[in-house]
C-alpha cells in the first residue's frame, strides 16, 4: 500500500532529471529520491573494495551488505552508505562507468528494487531514474520521460563534471553517455523505455523552471495534490 502521491521520472544521462526533480520535490514539498545514486553506491563500493566488474557474488555480497540511507539535511539529500556521506564522490566518471554496468545484474536491482519501495511508500515522493514508471512504481500518480539532445546532454554533464574538479574532455563525454545510454536500453532486465502513461517532455531548448513549471501543472491537473 501507498501513502501519497510517487511523481516518476525517467530518461536518459544527463537529461536533465536530478535538476528537476529536486526542485520540483522543494516545490511540492515531497522527498527527492534520485535511484541513480543507489546505483552510483553500490558501484562506488565495488570500486572501493576493489570487487571487478566481472565477481557477480563479490557485487551480490556488496548488496547484502550494504547499508544505504538517504539523509534529508536542510534542503538538500545526502547519500550515506554505511553511514559515510558519499553524495559527492559517486559523481566521477569511474562511479559511472561502474554503476551502469552493475546496473544489469539480476541480484542489484533485486535488492534496489525493495529498498526505492521501501523509501517511496512512505510518502509523496519524486523519483528518478531509468525504471521508475515501468518497474518501481508502475502504479504512479503520474509519470514524465525527460529527454534532450545528446549534444545538449553531453555539454550539461561536462560542465557539471567540470565544476565537480573533474578534468573530462567533451567528445569523450558524449561518447560515454552514449555507450551507457545504449547499455541502459539494451540490458534484458529493466531497460530504459518510455512508460506507454508517461508525459513526454523534450527539454533541449527549455530552461530548468519551464520544465518544473510544466510538470507542476500536470500535477496539478492530473493528481489529487491541492
Ligand atoms: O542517473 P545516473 O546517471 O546517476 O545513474 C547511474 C546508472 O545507474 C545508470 O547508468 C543506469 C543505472 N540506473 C538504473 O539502471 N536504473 C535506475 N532507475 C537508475 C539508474
């Protein structure tokens, strides 16, 4: 059973959907849940422990043991694995890398599965991600799919990688969001796809507060939210 209302976000890297989702859960005064960090946590881990891509019981291990929270700390969300704050250090291009590969296994999204329920049942939430309408939440109040040019994708993530101290060049930034978007699309379990409900919104030449504002009127029109 669900309390409240679950908004679902889904779409490709760098599409925009952390932004939005963050500030459209400040303006609806619901919790940010962005799934992607999870992912980022438990490929953080691997990396950390030095468990290779390929030990699929060295990752399910990790996903036994690890303890995730998301910390609501003033207006922001901190990610805690094993009560370290790791919000800042799963960003990098290796956490990427890693998060998107781990991403396909059976047993990690098994166990992710349960805990973004687990989180978003609670409450009126906003969620993020890849599966959220399709798979975690099929039962949403309302969904969007947030997409925008990879040129335009490409250019956002380089500049947040950049202001993160990350020296990445712009080509091979594109390029890696390709490759992970294909991967994301392709894996057999819980692909990337649009949910069939979903409000399909293409914000290449939109600004952030156009995007915020024109799912907050969704939301309004479609849910019970006052
Ligand atoms: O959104 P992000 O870039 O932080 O996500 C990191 C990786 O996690 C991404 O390559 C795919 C995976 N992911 C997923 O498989 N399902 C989700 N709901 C969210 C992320």
């Amino acid at each position: 059973m669900k309390n409240g209302i679950i908004v679902t976000i889904d779409g490709p890297s760098a599409a925009g959907k952390s932004s939005v989702a963050r500030l459209l859960a400040k303006r609806l005064g619901f919790l940010y849940l962005d799934s992607g960090a999870l992912y980022r946590a438990i490929g953080w881990k691997a990396l950390k422990d030095g468990i290779s891509i390929v030990d699929k019981k060295g990752i399910e291990r990790i996903c036994k043991k690890i303890r995730i929270d998301v910390k609501k700390m003033g207006d922001e969300f901190r990610i805690m694995a094993d009560h370290m704050d790791i919000t800042e250090e799963i960003r990098g291009p290796e956490v990427s890398r890693m998060a998107s590969e781990i991403s396909a296994y059976p047993a990690v999204r098994k166990g992710l599965l349960k805990l973004q329920q687990d989180i978003g049942r609670k409450g009126n939430v906003v969620i993020e991600g890849r599966d959220t309408g399709t798979v975690v939440f099929p039962e949403a109040d309302i969904k969007f799919y947030l997409d925008a040019d990879i040129k335009v994708r490409g250019e956002r993530r380089w500049k947040e990688l950049r202001s993160g101290g990350f020296d990445v060049d712009l080509n091979l930034t594109i390029r890696e969001i390709e490759e992970r978007d294909r991967k994301d699309q392709t894996r057999t379990i819980a692909p990337l796809m649009v949910p069939s409900d979903a409000i399909f919104i293409n914000n290449t030449e939109k600004t952030l507060s156009d995007v915020a504002d024109l799912m907050l009127k969704e939301i309004k029109n479609r849910t019970d939210y006052p």
